[in-house]
C-alpha cells in the first residue's frame, strides 16, 4: 500500500503527495489524518505512566529541518486542536532503519527512504498540545472485535424486535419490541461513541448505561450534530430536532420503567381503570402519558447510528452477519 492508498483509507488526500504528510479527511465530521515515523521514540509501544491502550506521540517541527510540510502540519495540527477533532494515523516504518532512521531524525530529506504504511483505524487520538511549534498526540487503541460484537448484538437486537412487531402488528402483547429496540439504540449509540472516541462512555448518571442523553453529550459537537441531520433526512420534522435532550433522556427512563410497569400505579383495579378513561376522555395527550415511545424519532435515530456506523473508518465497521 503506498502513502495516497494509506490516507483514502480515512477518505483523505494530501495536497502534496510527495512530502505533506497530513491531511484533512471529508469526512463528517472532519478528522485530521497524519503518517508517522513509528519508530520515533518508540512512541507506537505501551509505556508504563500511561494506561495500556493510550500511546502518546510527541514532537518540535523546529526539529523537522527544512521540510516544505512544516507549514501545512502546522495548520493542519492548528486546526486539530482548537477543534478539537478526532485524528487518525498512519504507521510509517522503515524497511532499512540501519541506513535511513539517522536521516529521519534529524529532520533531512528521507523521501528515497523505502517505507512502509500502515493505516491504524484502531487508534483514535486528539492534539492534546499544541503551542505553534512542540505538540502531543494522544492515541488511544480501540478493540476492533469488541466494536465488531457490539454492532453484531445491536443488529440482533434490532432484527428480534421487528420479529416481534410482524407478529403482533397492533402491539397488543407487550412492550418487548420497544424494549429490545431500546438496547439496539444503546448499543449502536455506544458503537459510535467507542469508534470515534476511543474509548467507552465516562457515565456518572442514575440509569448509568442508559442515559442516552448523556452519551450522545459526550460525541463531538460535529457529530451530534451530523446525527440529527441524519434523522430529519430519514423522518422529516421530528421532536428530535428541538428536545433531543428530553427524548433521549425519556428512552432511558422507559428501558428501566417499562421492564417493571406496574411499579408506576400503586392503585386499585378500579382506580387504574379510571386512569385510563379519564385521560382518554380529555383527548389522550402525549404529555400527560405515563409512557412514550416516540416511534418516528425512534427509526429516524436507528437509521442514524447506522448510517454513522457504516461510514466509520473499515477497520471498526467490519462486523459478522448476525
């Protein structure tokens, strides 16, 4: 694989094949994509003041000699850090270190060095320094069979409840179908959190896993935002579009509530009976029901997540049928 192959892997193109180095993917959203030396200070491998799955690259352009890529690195590694954007890379190795690593370290013109370029889409970072010329790089390795099985649960998940609704075309029999469609929105949800971000969601919530307000607040801003976009496309005008925060935050709460339903009416038999004909006496309105499923932003949302999930790098898309 040569080095325009290695970055069409992140959907990116360099401006100048024969010396830039980084790129801006046309993605969305945008990731910068970078091809690093991986011998440079061993930085590829695990270190023991960081956790196992975090590698940290750490470099000076003013130790880059006179390369014509300083200039677009800076920009690019600019642009990275004040936007916070996800960045990808590509494994640069030397297939004769013995006769070229003393050329590339000092920063001179290694461009007949023979090299060989590995795309990493298990490892997710962000330019967590950045002061103009010295940055740092922050990795972190991503299981891709962890990924693959949670895209394969979700789809199963998901497959077992349109099973349910082919069944029971009125939805007379249980809210199951709701409930196993929940978990497959959990799951694709947390899919994309752990592909972009590298890492599971920091949850410090009451539902824990299930506040799905909660992971989707921690998605760059671009891709919340792509998200929604993707379900109005899907659905048109949805509540979505104006209170995802409270839909979101009702889907979770029904996936606990809905398991345990009766635990919502601490009533009689007649009591209960009156609920009912009282609230459909004054025209059923959503907001006084004591559950809501949201059935359109519910498929709009899973088309979604699995429109996001396909057009993630390969490496944490690729998953066995379910």
């Amino acid at each position: 694989m040569n080095l325009t192959e290695a970055f069409r892997q992140f959907r990116a193109k360099p401006r100048n094949i024969r010396y830039d180095v980084t790129a801006i993917s046309d993605t969305n959203p945008p990731e910068l994509v970078c091809a690093l030396f991986g011998h440079w200070k061993e930085w590829t491998e695990p270190r023991d003041d960081l956790p196992a799955n975090v590698r940290e690259y750490r470099d000076d352009l003013r130790g880059w000699g006179q390369s014509p890529a300083i200039a677009e690195v800076r920009r690019h590694l600019q642009q990275a850090f004040e936007g916070r954007m996800p960045v990808r890379v590509i494994v640069v190795t030397l297939l004769n270190p013995t006769k070229d690593q003393a050329t590339v370290d000092a920063g001179q013109n290694a461009s007949a060095a023979r090299k060989v370029f590995a795309p990493r889409p298990d490892m997710v970072g962000r330019v967590t320094e950045f002061d103009g010329e010295a940055f740092c790089i922050r990795f972190k390795v991503i299981n891709p069979h962890k990924l693959s099985l949670m895209r394969r649960e979700a789809e199963r998940r998901l497959a077992d409840a349109d099973r349910l609704d082919v069944s029971d075309p009125l939805g007379d029999a249980s809210d199951s179908a709701h409930l196993l469609r929940l978990l497959g929105v959990e799951l694709l949800l947390k899919y994309v959190h752990e592909a972009v971000l590298g890492h599971a969601p920091k949850l410090k919530h009451p539902l824990n896993g299930h506040s799905y307000e909660a992971i989707f607040a921690e998605l760059p801003d671009a891709m919340q935002t792509r998200l929604l976009q993707v379900v109005g496309e899907c659905v048109g005008p949805s509540g979505l579009a104006h209170d995802a925060v409270g839909i979101f935050s009702e889907w979770g709460r029904n996936f606990i509530g809905l398991r345990y339903p009766h635990e919502k009416y601490e009533v009689t038999e007649d009591e209960y009976r009156e609920l009912g004909e009282d609230w459909v006496a004054i025209g059923a309105p959503l907001g006084l029901a004591t559950f809501r499923y949201h059935p359109k932003e519910l498929t709009g949302f899973v088309h979604a997540l699995r429109t996001i999930a396909d057009e993630l790098p390969p490496g944490a898309r690729e998953y066995p049928d379910a």
